[in-house]
C-alpha cells in the first residue's frame, strides 16, 4: 500500500501536466471587445428577428369565420439588449422590454359579408433571455455547444380598420392572443437557428490547422473548454508548427505559459517562446534552413577576400584557379527563440561550407566554418498577420578543425558579417514579411496593436474591427437548405376564395 502511494505521488506532476498542456498562443476577450460584438451582433439578431415566420392565424366564433396570413415584422426596437460574460455559462444575452412591429393580411366572413385587408399589430414588453454555451468541439475548434432560451410578450395591441371594425374588435381577444402566443413561440427557434446554425459557421471560419506555406503548416486547435469570468473569456490554443513533411510530428512544450493580466484593450493574444521555437524547428526538418550562393551572387570584395585567404589551398590544388566559389550556409539545429522583457532574439547555429566548383569536376572543399549568430526579432501585427524582422545582432565564425585555423579565419569575421547583413538576411526576412494568421473569424481584424514583452512569452493587444458585417461573411458560408427542407419550411399561400374559411 505504502509503496503503491509513493509511486501515484510520483506520477502525480506527469499527470497534471498531461491534464493541463501549456499553451503556445493565447486570446483573451474583454468586456470592451464583447461591447462591439454586442454592437455588430445587434444588428444581426435584428435582421434574424425581422424573419420570422408566423403561421396562419385562423377560427371561428359562432357565425364569424377568420383568417390571419402573410405575417411579417415591419420593424423592431431592442434599445434595452445587453450582452455579458457569465461564469460557467459563458455568455448571457438578454432583451428586455423590445416591441415588434407587424403587419398582417385579414379575411372575415360574417354570414353574407366577407371582409379583406390589413391589420397593423404591434408586440410590447417583449423580453428574451438567451444563454449562450461555447466549448471545443472534436476538430479543436471553438463552437456554440448549447443554447437556453426563454421569450415572452408582455402586451399585444391591433388596429382595426374598415367596415367590419366593430367585428374585429369583439374578435381582438382571439386573434391578438394567438398572434401573441404564436409569434412568441418563434422567437427562441430563430435565435437557436442564428446561434447553432449561422453563428457556428462564422466560427468555421478561425483557421484551425492549415498550411502557413509550401514547408510548414500550423495547429491552433483549443486544448480545452473557454475560461471566462466576469470580465474576460480565454481561448488556449496549441499554437504548434509542424512541417508538412511530417505532419504528424509533435514538438513538447516547455515553454513558460503566457499570463494576460491586462484588460485595458478589446483583445489580446499572447505567444510563448514555444510558439516561435516550434516554426522554427519545423523550417529546420523540412530542410529548408539552407542558402547557397555561387559565382556571380558572391559579392567580388568577399570573393577577392576569400581567394587571398585560401591562395595557398587553392594553388595546390588545381590549376583551375578561376573556378567559381561556392558558399553554403546550413543551419546545424533548430534556432532558439528567447523572449525577455528588454525584447526578442532568435539564436542561431550554422556552418560555412566554402568550395570551389570547377566545370565538369567535382567540388573541391576550401573551408568548413561553423558559425554562431545572434538576432533580434521585431514582432508586429498588420491585420490579422503576426510577422516577425530579423535583424543581426552578434556574429562569430571560428573553425572546427583547430584554435589556430580559428585565428587565420578572423579577416573574415567582418567581410562575412556584412555577407549576412546585405544578402541573407533580406532572403530570410523576405520569407517571414507574409507572417501567420492569428485565429480570428473572417470579417475581423485588429487595430492600434501594441506589443509588449514579458519573460518567457510576449502579449499584443489591440481593438477589434470589423472589415465585413456578420451578415455578409454569414451568408458567404450559410449553409445550402435542401430542396425539400425548403418546400416543407415554405408558409402556403393564402386563399381569397370566402368559402375556404
């Protein structure tokens, strides 16, 4: 028993850990980021509400016959609507005190008298009460999960016009209490559409898994349920590269977890060491880590530099001393990200490959240097895309055969130094000007970014902004209703022949 205890305290830390992966990439919501989705969301349960779709109203009542059709919503006030985040329920998103302004199509028959028009109805005291579940789904991508919701109409009123008025009026009680019943039975069922439906498809749109280019790709599956508090809602995300190559391939996280503590901004999104370590380690497996330059793209002052450096070398070995120069520059490991509070640098080991290449003969292998660089990274947002400048900070070259090779190599240290600076770093920094997407629904970007360091992890935060409205990137990915769902969801035309009531 004893030894069985200490062998579950043992494996206690592996266990929490596995329960509770780090994560390399980080969102948070706040209240002022919920305030505009509020704004923009308003707008589309507005043009959701102005749908509905009321079933024909029809009866009678001793010698009057009726028939209430074609109802539709003229217009709606939801002044009073809040939206909020609700621990444990995620969000809350309330009505209260709305009117709904209809219009719908009469027919009365009384005895040998049939009446047609209009009736102008208005809904007052209406209040809905919807919560809103998110969670992870199977694919890691964030979703609406569940939806609660109660609506109720306070007051009815309908105005009557015509020659029957006095008619209508008696009936008000019936129609106005069906059409009360009936509309507030349609309210939930479209908002439960809206959310699960139209809402769920806008989040189709986060980037998930997909390729970032032709070598590397990156996974921004959720690695649990959404964190929220009064405040704030956290998102934890993977935040992983991996390399097409190998697309299976898991790199484990030891960075340091990024903590948001601010709330000043819309939203933030935090990145780990982890983060940029893992797409530079994916670049290292996919082999593309590797720049060659030869005959005419090596600058003439290095290549002068390099043919007196190694005369001797090259006088015996070949008479073919004009034959171009081959310089190859390889990274020996994965690169080394390293976030501090000062900023960003990226640490960097190589090796130096300097040939010759005579025509139709093999290469001849001058030099083999290993090389140790320091760069500093400049993180920025532009839009929705994290982008990263590099630029050289340190540089040192020595040999791997001996000290004394490693001294004759020190003529070089500049003439090399300025090789990185004016040919390979515009290379590298041209690869990384596309940048990544951040996780963010199509139709939204960020504004007046501010990036800020931290040990271990960097947070940038910033405004939201939308660039298209919920309805235009809604109805890009709505679903297609089949043919029969159609047919069977189309209200029938009414009939004007009295004899039908």
């Amino acid at each position: 028993m004893a030894a069985g205890s200490c062998l579950l305290l043992l494996l206690l830390p592996s266990l929490v850990t596995a329960l509770h992966s780090p994560p390399g990439c980080k969102i948070r919501i706040t209240s002022k980021g919920l305030d505009l989705v509020k704004q923009e969301g308003l707008r589309f349960v507005e043009q959701e509400l102005q749908n509905i779709t009321v079933s024909d109203l029809h009866g009678n009542e001793g010698q009057f016959q009726y028939n209430i059709s074609q109802v539709k919503v003229t217009d709606l006030q939801l002044a009073f609507s809040d939206l909020n985040f609700q621990p444990q329920q995620h969000l809350v998103f309330n009505i209260n005190n709305a009117s709904i302004s209809l219009r719908f199509r009469r027919q009365l028959l009384y005895w040998f008298f049939y009446d047609i028009g209009s009736i102008n109805a208005s809904a007052d005291g209406v209040h809905v009460y919807t919560v809103l579940q998110l969670a992870k789904d199977e694919a890691g991508r964030l979703k609406i999960s569940n939806m609660t919701c109660n609506a109720s109409i306070a007051r009815m009123h309908a105005g009557f016009s015509g020659t029957l008025r006095k008619v209508y009026e008696f009936l008000s009680t019936f129609i106005v209490t069906g059409m009360r019943f009936l509309l507030s039975q349609q309210i939930c069922p479209s908002l439960e559409h809206a959310s699960l439906v139209l809402l769920n498809s806008l989040l189709d749109t986060v980037p998930v898994r997909n390729y970032v280019d032709e070598h590397i790709g990156i996974d921004y599956s959720l690695l649990r349920d959404p964190s929220v508090s009064t405040d704030t809602l956290d998102l934890d995300f993977k935040g992983m590269f991996f390399p097409r190559v190998r697309e299976d391939q898991e790199l484990e996280n030891h960075a340091v977890e990024p903590v948001i503590k601010e709330t000043e901004r819309m939203v933030y999104v935090a990145f780990s060491e982890y983060f940029f370590d893992s797409a530079m380690h994916s670049y290292f497996q996919a082999g593309v880590l590797t720049i060659e330059l030869q005959g005419e793209k090596v600058p003439k002052d290095l290549e002068v530099l390099l043919r007196a450096t190694f005369f001797g070398t090259i006088f015996m070995l070949s008479p073919s001393v004009d034959a171009p120069l081959r310089l190859v520059l390889q990274v020996s490991a994965p690169p080394r990200c390293t976030i501090k509070p000062s900023g960003t640098s990226v640490s960097v080991s190589a090796f130096l490959n300097i040939s010759l290449v005579p025509p139709d003969r093999p290469p001849v292998q001058l030099s083999s240097m290993a090389m140790e660089t320091k760069l500093s990274a400049k993180v920025f947002l532009q839009g929705k895309a994290l982008r990263v400048q590099l630029d050289l900070r340190r540089f040192r070259i020595y040999s791997k055969q001996s000290a004394l090779e490693s001294l004759a190599l020190f003529s070089l240290q500049a003439p090399l130094k300025t090789l990185l600076q004016l040919t390979i770093m515009p290379i590298i920094n041209e690869r990384t000007k596309k940048g990544v997407q951040i996780p963010l629904p199509e139709g939204m970007d960020f504004t007046r970014e501010v990036v800020t360091n931290h040990a271990g992890f960097l947070t940038v935060g910033a405004d939201l902004h939308f660039s298209k409205g919920l309805r235009e990137v809604i109805e890009k990915y709505r679903p297609v209703p089949t043919a029969a769902a159609y047919s069977s969801s189309r209200p029938a035309e009414p009939s004007l022949d009295p004899s039908s009531l």
